[in-house]
C-alpha cells in the first residue's frame, strides 16, 4: 500500500442560508459599471451566469482586451475561498505544463463581501451546446480524447477535479474551436503529495453534480483519479445519448441506474458511442481501488479504439460538430469558465469538506 499523508477537512455549516440572507447587500454588477483589483479597473459588459455563491461577468480591461470575472461571496465561516484552490491549480499548470486545455490566470482581489479572479474568456460550456442539438458520436469521442488530455495534467501536480460534467468543458473562441478547455476548479482536492497519497476518510460527503458524480461520491467513499474519468464517461454519453436518469433528483435512485448500467443496461446505455471500448474502460475503471495507480496511456488508447469501433480512425484529425456546421452561433461566442455555476456542484448534504 503506498504511503499516506492526512488531511484535516473540520466540517462546517454550509453557506447557502447565509448567502440568501444577504443577498439585498450584495454589488449588482451592472452593465458599465466598474469592478476594481488593487491595480486594474474592469468595465463589466454583461452578467453572464449567478448562483448563491457567485456572479461570473465578462469584462473589458483598459486596453479593450475582453476577459472574465468570477465573483465569490464570502463565506461566513472565514474558509479558504473555492477561488483560491482554483488559482493555485491554473498557475500551478501554467509553471508545470504546456496544455492548451486550461484558462489563463490573469488577477485576483478580496473585498470585504466578496473574492474575485480574473481569467482569459472561452466559448460556450457543452451543456449549452447540447441543449440545441446532441454531438454526434465522432465529436463526443473527441472531446473525451481532449477531456482526457487535461484531466491527465491535472492529476500530474496531485489534483483531482472531482466534478467532470459538460458545464466544465468549454470550447475556445474564433481560432481555438477546435480546443476543449476544462474548467472549475472549485471542488478539486489534493490527492498526492510526490509519492505520498492523501489518507483516504471513512466517511465523506457527497462531491460533484449527482447526474455525473462517481459511484464512489454517491457511497461517500474518497475519490481518486479513476473518478474524474467515470464523470467523464457519464459526461460524454449525456452529450451524444442524454443519460436515462438525468431528470431524477434522488442519489439513491441514481445510483442504481449508475449500477444498472454495468450490467443488464450497458447497451443500451452507450448505444452507439462504441459499447466494447468504453465498457471496457468503465470495468478497467471499476477495478481500480483508492490506492491503484491509474494508467492513463492505456485510457488514451481504449479512447482512440472507441473512434475506430465507430469508423473514425484519427480523432485528432476529424472535426467538431460546430466546425462544420456552424452550430456555435455568434451570440454564443462568449461565455466564461463555468458558466456561472459556481459552488452549484456541492451536494444538497449538509456539510462540505475541502
């Protein structure tokens, strides 16, 4: 068994009555007003997503470059804000790896109701562009094969992301459409520390959005690597396919459908997004404990299978659906990281951990 560190994670009430209290208090981010860092002042453009826990703005700096905002309310608990772990995870990928897959960490600031990050802006979330019109089975697979190769980064600096879903995944601007950006750090966590992994807890609350949390999340077990890829294979059908229990709200009845599919409804399931690679990797994932080191190579070569069980033999080479038929329209072309849906991950349980 590897080596272990221990994290401690103090359990604290969570924000959201708070935050709805307070709501009357808050800024309102109006279109031309301005928002401050401790040297640059932002004109914001639009609001583009809210939620209880934040506010995600498209801005414009004082040379017109167009970037974004995501606003943090503060926690009446005094915790480490979710910005942070988000900000050390881009720098941290910014020194360590040449990904194109990641947003640019720009600024940062701290006012007193309110914690805000500055980024470069990216195109629509997959969730929006699904809504229109599901992917087809070649673009789906190409955004795993893309996913894949930003997850991988991220477990390279000790990270997991601990809430893949299609809001994550964004598609770049203008020349980078053909580029998925993974995006939302706030409810990664460390997993190793060089050869040392973090000390997994007995019991732990459920992380990540209960469509596309891992079964692991769903038995409040501690998440590893294997879990950010079990999120992304529910990721990907729900963008080709939509998932048979998208619509139901209760875990438990989630889970069995989750469970249900290893067996007697795998075909159906995957329907045509190539059954026998993705189910193997889904029972290579299965396999795995906490403490397996995950093999990424083979996960990168189940994925280029799973495009020639489908008849497409280079996914690196084929296109995107918006390539072609220019689905992404033009009032699409700017979104932010996340689409606003900050903290809307965290489960309905009554605590939170880090």
């Amino acid at each position: 068994m590897a080596a272990t560190w221990k994290v401690e994670t103090p359990t604290r009430k969570s924000p959201c009555n708070y935050l709805l209290h307070t709501a009357e208090s808050r800024p309102q981010f109006k279109e031309g007003t301005f928002i401050e860092s401790k040297t640059v002042r932002y004109m914001i453009r639009s609001k583009i997503g809210e939620s209880n826990y934040g506010v995600v703005l498209a801005v414009e700096n004082e040379h017109g470059n167009r970037l974004a905002v995501k606003v943090e309310w503060r926690d009446p608990n005094e915790v480490e804000p979710k910005l942070s772990v988000e900000i050390t995870i881009l720098r941290t990928l910014r020194q360590r790896s040449f990904s194109p897959h990641f947003i640019d960490y720009i600024d940062r600031s701290s006012k007193p109701i309110f914690h805000m990050m500055v980024t470069s802006l990216v195109g629509p979330s997959l969730d929006r562009l699904a809504e229109e019109k599901l992917l087809s089975c070649c673009s789906a697979l190409k955004v795993m094969q893309q996913a894949h190769e930003a997850i991988r980064e991220v477990h390279k600096i000790g990270y997991i992301h601990r809430d893949l879903r299609p809001s994550c995944l964004c598609i770049g601007l203008h020349s980078k459409k053909n580029l998925i950006y993974l995006v939302n750090f706030g409810n990664a966590a460390i997993y190793q520390k060089g050869r040392k992994l973090r000390e997994p807890r007995s019991v732990v609350p459920m992380k990540g959005h209960i469509t596309y949390a891992s079964l692991s999340s769903h038995n409040r077990k501690e998440q590893s690597p294997k879990d950010d890829y079990e999120m992304l294979l529910y990721t990907v059908v729900d963008l080709s396919n939509t998932l048979p229990w998208k619509s139901i709200k209760n875990s438990n009845e989630v889970r069995t459908h989750k469970e249900d599919v290893r067996t007697i409804n795998r075909a159906n399931f995957f329907n045509k997004l190539a059954v026998k690679a993705l189910g193997q990797l889904l029972d290579y994932l299965d396999a795995l404990s906490y403490f397996d080191t995950i093999d990424e190579d083979f996960i990168a070569k189940i994925i280029n299978e799973a495009g020639n069980e489908i008849g497409e033999k280079n996914l690196k080479a084929a296109l995107f659906d918006w390539e072609v038929d220019g689905t992404m329209r033009r009032d699409d072309a700017i979104a932010v990281p996340g689409d606003g849906t900050l903290g809307e991950s965290v489960s309905s349980a009554e605590t939170m951990d880090k």
